[in-house]
C-alpha cells in the first residue's frame, strides 16, 4: 500500500505552489494541481511512468533508426 506523500518538503512543488500564489491562482485550482502533482509522483515511484518512458524511447529510437 502507498503511504501519502508529503509532497510540500519537494522543492520543485513548493516552487510550482508558490508560482501559483503568484498567478493569483484560486485554492481549488492549487488543489487540483497538487493531487495531479501527487499522482505523478507516486507513478514515478511506482516506476510505472519510468516503465512507460522507456518503452516510448525505445519505441522512437527504433523508428529514428529504420529512417536512417
């Protein structure tokens, strides 16, 4: 089972909230933008997303090679 992350000591998103505040972006919309924020970094711990982008480079490069 994933454990809730928490994800305000990551600097990248405390960088991405604050451009928010800065934007004026209303609570509901962080909101979202956060759990969109957890997501990802649980499928990035998970390896699924790394699983996925591997399999797309591999893919590109295959192509990028029959080109050639």
């Amino acid at each position: 089972m994933n454990t809730p992350v928490n994800l305000k000591k990551l600097d990248s998103v405390k960088k991405c909230m604050d451009h928010l505040d800065i934007l004026g972006v209303d609570a509901k919309t962080k909101q979202i933008v956060y759990m969109y924020m957890e997501c990802l970094y649980q499928e990035v711990k998970s390896n699924e997303c790394n699983e996925f982008l591997t399999t797309d480079i591999q893919e590109k490069t295959s192509k990028r090679e029959a080109h050639q």
